[in-house]
C-alpha cells in the first residue's frame, strides 16, 4: 500500500531563451511526500520553487520527468483532465489571497465547488468557513476584511472540496506578524486533523512551521531534512499577546 | 445543475459591472427596437393591402380611362377622355365572365348648399349598377333607378356625412339642395363605410344619375371608370385580356399603340402595394441591419476589454477546476444575456414606438410574434457571434499566465 501523494522523478522545466540558451526553472528534482506530511520548500525569489509548485499543483506542466498524485500519472494528462484533477485533489492559497471582488466570502469559498458535481455548495462552503474561524464574516465582501481574514477565506475556499493537498504559496507574503502566525497556526492545526500541506517561502522562520524543509536553489534540492522541532505558531501568537495585553490594561 | 451555476456565474459578473453592462446593451437595445418599429410598419402595410384589396372584392377588376392608372390616385393633368359609357355597355354584352358593370364619374369638388348651410364634397355620376357591384346601397330612402338615369332626373343620394353636415339628425329625404346652380331632390341616404384605404371619407359624397352628372354637372361625353364584377375570382387575367382587346377595337387603337386605359386586378392591386411597402421596408431593414451590427461590434468590443481586464479572475477558475468550457460558457452567457435582456427592452421600446407612429401618422402596425420571435432571435444570435471570440479567448487562458496577470 502506496502512502504517498506526490511522487516526482526527475521533473525539468526549461525555458527557451532567444538564441538558442536554455534556463532550467526545475532541474532534475525528485521527491517524494507522504498523505499528511506539513512541507515547507524554501528558496530565495527566482530559486525555481515557485514553478516547483507550480507543476506539482498541475497549474503547468513539465518540460520533462514525471509526475504521479495520489498514484496517477498526470504528466501525460490533457488539459481539461488536470483541471479535474486540481479541481477534486488540490487547494491553493496564494500570496495575494485572490479573493473575487465585490463578491462575499461565501460566494468565494463557493467557487471551486461550482465546477465539481457537488449539489450542497453553499452548505460545504458556510461549514468551511466556520472551520477557518470565520463564521461571523460570512456575508462579508474582501474589501471588508482585513488582510488576514481574507487569507482565511482562502484557505476555507482551499478546503471546501476536501483535497488530498493544499499548497500554499508565500501564503504570509502579504501579512502582518500576528496575522502571519493565525495563518500558519491555521495550518498546523489543519495539519494536525491529517491534511497534506505544501507550504513554499522565502523566509526560513515560517518555513520552520514545517515539520519538513525542503531546500532549493537554481531549481534544484540542495537539502531535504526532517524538521523535528517546529516552531509552534499557536504559542508564538500567545505570546505576542500576552506582551500586548498589559499594555491594553494599563 | 453545474450549467445553472455557471449561468448564475455570468449574471453575477454583470451584476458586478453595471455600467460595462449598460453600455454593451445600449446599441442592442436600438437595433432591435428599430427592427420591431421595421416589422411592425411591415405587417401592418400587409394588413392594409389584404383590407384594401377586401373592400374591392376578390371577385371585381377596375377599368380607368387613361394608361398608367392606379387605384386610389389622383388625375394628374388633362382628365383621360378615352372611355365612354358604351364601353361598359359593350363589355357586358361581350365578356362571358363579366356578370354586372358599373362605370361612374365623379367631379371631385363640388359646393353643395342646402339653406343657409353648405359643404364642400365629391359628386359621383353612377348607374343602378353601382349598388350590386359595389355591395353598397342606401340605407334610408332608395338609390338612383333606371328611369332616374334615362329620364336625366335631378334626384340624388347623400353620403351619411354629407347628410350630418347639411341636416343634423333630421330627415334629409324629399328635401331640395343645391349641386353648384342646379337643384337637386334628396331620395336616399347610403349606407355607412368609412375611411377608403387611402385615408380619404367615403361618406363624404353624394350620388346622383351619370347621364345628370354628364349633361347637367360637368358638361362631358366620357367617364372615368367601369367596375367590373365578374362570375367567378377564376381566370382574372383572361378576362382581363378579352376586355383589353374589346377596348383597343372600340377605341380603334392599332397594334403596337399603347391602351388608353388601364385595368386593374386585385391581384395587380396587392402586388403593386406590396412592391411599395418592399422598398420601403428593405430600406428600413438595412437600417435596422445595420445598427444590430455596429451594436454587436460594440458588445465584442467591450467583452474583450473584459476578458483582459479579467485575466486574474479567469486564471483563478481555471486553478480551482473550471474547464475551457465552462469559461467559454460564462463568457458566452453574459454576452447572450446582455443581447437578450436588451433585445427584449428593444422589443418592448418598438412596440411602444410603432404605436406612437401610429399615432402621428396614420400609418396602420401590428406587433405580431413574427415580430418579437425576429426580436429574440437577432438579440441571441448577436450575442453568441459577438460573445463567441471574447470567450474562445478567455477559455484558451492558461492558469498560471492568468494569475500572474
């Protein structure tokens, strides 16, 4: 019995430039990551981590190698087959949270169940929401919130189809100190329930939320180490609190 | 289900951009009231004609001295002098289909007085004939007999408004009015039947013998025209060719010399009014045409500005799972119901329009289905032909070129 949810064998992404030269966005990366796994890959901008997760995510395709989710080869998939596959087995939550204007957080979390063969989309979505803690700003639009709640209704719009993974892209990039740490509390939380989790980053303190670093530069893996000690975002926050609260007390 | 949501999608997307909405509406909106104001005008010219060619009777042909005659136009010029009462006579002797003949003059305006009160109407010099071929008699008293007409008696018949105008409610019959200088003696009131397809009162006239009309009114050894009602609605144009025949001998035209008379058939007569009410009505159409395009060039336009401005949202769907076809759908959604939606404002306005039109001009419409099923039909089909290259190009959007947009 297969345990893994990603496996790639050497996956290549390569960009032709004018005249002839090649730049190698992914260069010959394999890896592995098991159901319920918290993986943090971690590069400075422009270290091909980025169109790692992209391809992983089946937002693009490689220029080589293979690709298996959940034990289905998606490197020879069409179009319309992958966008199924993210559809049913993938969450994304972006750095700039891409939430639609002008349309409430319900709505949004709605979005990629209106293209599955669900029927129940409004009560998955209301349930989804109320697990990211948002129950209250459920007819609320983004504009109405502040920048982490709406990272919040991302996450939920991530969950609501119940995916084998979620990636995260630079999900804190946007996102003030304490709100970064309710994020990735968040996902240490989703992660503890079981939830697959692919969190990429430039910044190695969030990356040490992850129970797993995956390190890259000019697209490929210089380390893959097990982080046995990851820093508890739960607390973190408690603790910037609680040096607030005297301060609000006095 | 999954085709309702996106539907619901595309309505929320329009919802979201009111104003862009409102302005890819606005030229359907014009076209497609143009083009009902179009139909309606159509249908209703066609519901004139059929009215028309009815009150002539299907079972009748019209003779008109003068070549180049048409029903229901005025003498331009020297009157024809070419027909002469024994044409008719001669033509119901020898024409097998024809089973009556009426021919009649009229002058056109006529000063009638009736003691202290005049009016001005049309005299018609008419036989007995008149009542049978034209399905019209009088109402009250009797219609012009055959002694009236060999005796040259200066009897007459009053249309209904004529008789208002002079007499009010009073019994007209067995009164004594003036025709120009000459007094005439009132023997009947006809029979109502309103406004002639031309627009003009046929109430407004008085009848009065032919032969009185000829020596006594207008001084003249010719009429103006013979209706002729035939045996049967059969073989229209042979008939019309043996009267035509008939009249070039009595007129001793010889061959190759144009007829000096014109005859009309109703046939004729729906053929040339539907040829007028053609032109008219391609013009129109063009017109109608021409605006839907500019309107649905409009539409594309501002649905590809919308798909660019859109990129980020598009490449958003395709992430979470939305197929080429679902956005090709939404696209082409809100483009249909923006034609739609406009093309049903459109009908609503034309309706509205050919009313009025009908109002200020007197020109009959008819908002038929033909008219709103044209109306749904081009609003549609604008919007998918416009809509179709806007959402080919959202749906061919990769994911990731879109996010990063």
């Amino acid at each position: 019995m297969n345990n893994s949810v990603i496996q790639a064998v050497n996956l290549t992404k390569v960009y032709n430039k004018g005249g002839g030269g090649e730049v190698y966005a992914v260069h010959d990366v394999s890896l592995e990551i098991q159901k319920g796994e918290y993986v943090a890959i971690m590069g400075a901008s422009g270290s091909g981590k980025s169109t790692l997760m992209n391809i992983l995510g089946c937002l693009d395709k490689p220029t080589g190698g293979s690709l298996k989710l959940d034990d289905v080869e998606v490197g020879t998939l069409t179009d319309e087959e992958l966008a199924r596959v993210r559809n049913r087995k993938i969450g994304f939550v972006f750095q700039s949270f891409n939430l639609l204007a002008r349309t409430n957080a319900l709505e949004n979390v709605e979005l990629p169940l209106i293209y599955s063969d669900r029927t129940d989309i409004t009560r998955l979505a209301r349930e989804a929401l109320v697990s990211v803690g948002l129950a209250d700003r459920i007819h609320h639009n983004p504009g109405e919130l502040s920048g982490g709640q709406q990272q919040r209704v991302a996450i939920a719009r991530a969950l609501v189809t119940d995916p084998e993974i979620i990636f995260a892209d630079e999900p804190t990039g946007n996102l003030d100190t304490r709100s970064s740490l309710e994020i990735m509390s968040l996902f240490q939380q989703l992660n503890a329930k079981g939830r697959t989790i692919v969190l990429v980053t430039h910044e190695a303190d969030i990356s040490e939320h992850a129970r797993r670093i995956i390190k890259i530069a000019d697209g490929r893996i210089i380390s893959d180490e097990v982080n046995s000690q990851p820093r508890d975002a739960g607390r973190e926050m408690s603790a910037l609190v609680s040096k607030e609260v005297p301060n609000e007390n006095r | 289900m999954k085709t309702g949501r996106v539907l619901k999608v595309a309505f929320k997307g329009l919802g979201r951009n009111k104003l862009r909405t409102f302005l890819m509406m606005i030229g359907i909106v014009i076209g497609i009231t143009a083009l009902t104001l179009v139909v309606s005008a159509g249908m209703g010219a066609q519901d004139r004609i059929m009215e028309r060619v009815k009150k002539f009777g299907l079972e009748s042909m019209m003779v008109f001295a003068g070549a180049g005659r048409e029903m229901g136009q005025p003498t331009a010029g020297q009157p024809a002098t070419s027909l002469k009462l024994e044409d008719a006579v001669a033509m119901k002797q020898e024409v097998r289909a024809i089973a009556d003949v009426a021919p009649f003059n009229q002058k056109r305006q006529a000063d009638v007085k009736f003691q202290d009160k005049s009016t001005t109407t049309m005299v018609f010099g008419v036989t007995p004939s008149w009542a049978p071929v034209w399905d019209w008699d009088a109402a009250e008293g009797d219609f012009i007999s055959d002694e009236d007409l060999t005796g040259l008696a200066r009897v007459c018949v009053l249309g209904p408004t004529v008789k208002r105008e002079l007499f009010g409610t009073a019994n007209p019959i067995g009164e004594q009015l003036r025709i120009g200088n000459v007094q005439f003696e009132i023997k009947g009131v006809m029979q109502a039947k309103g406004t002639s397809p031309a627009g003009g009162d046929m109430d407004n006239r008085i009848y009065i013998p032919l032969t009185t009309l000829m020596r006594r009114v207008t001084n003249v050894d010719y009429i103006s025209n013979i209706k002729v009602r035939l045996t049967t609605a059969k073989d229209m144009d042979k008939t019309a060719a043996s009267i035509q025949a008939l009249l070039r001998e009595r007129h001793k035209l010889a061959p190759g010399t144009p007829d000096d008379f014109t005859i009309t058939t109703p046939t004729e007569v729906t053929k040339m009014a539907e040829k007028v009410a053609g032109t008219f009505n391609i013009f129109l159409a063009l017109v109608a045409a021409i605006s839907l395009i500019s309107g649905g060039v409009v539409v594309a336009n501002i649905m590809l500005i919308s798909v660019n401005e859109r990129r980020k949202e598009i490449g958003l769907r395709k992430a979470v799972g939305a197929q080429r076809k679902d956005i090709m759908l939404q696209f082409l959604y809100e483009a249909t119901a923006v034609t739609l939606t406009g093309g049903v404002i459109g009908i609503i306005l034309g309706a509205i329009g050919a009313k009025i039109l009908e109002a200020i001009t007197q020109m009959p419409t008819s908002i038929s289905w033909e008219s709103v099923a044209l109306g749904v039909v081009f609003s549609s089909l604008v919007g998918i032909i416009a809509g179709l290259q806007p959402a080919r190009r959202a749906a061919a959007l990769q994911p990731i070129e879109a996010m990063r947009a």
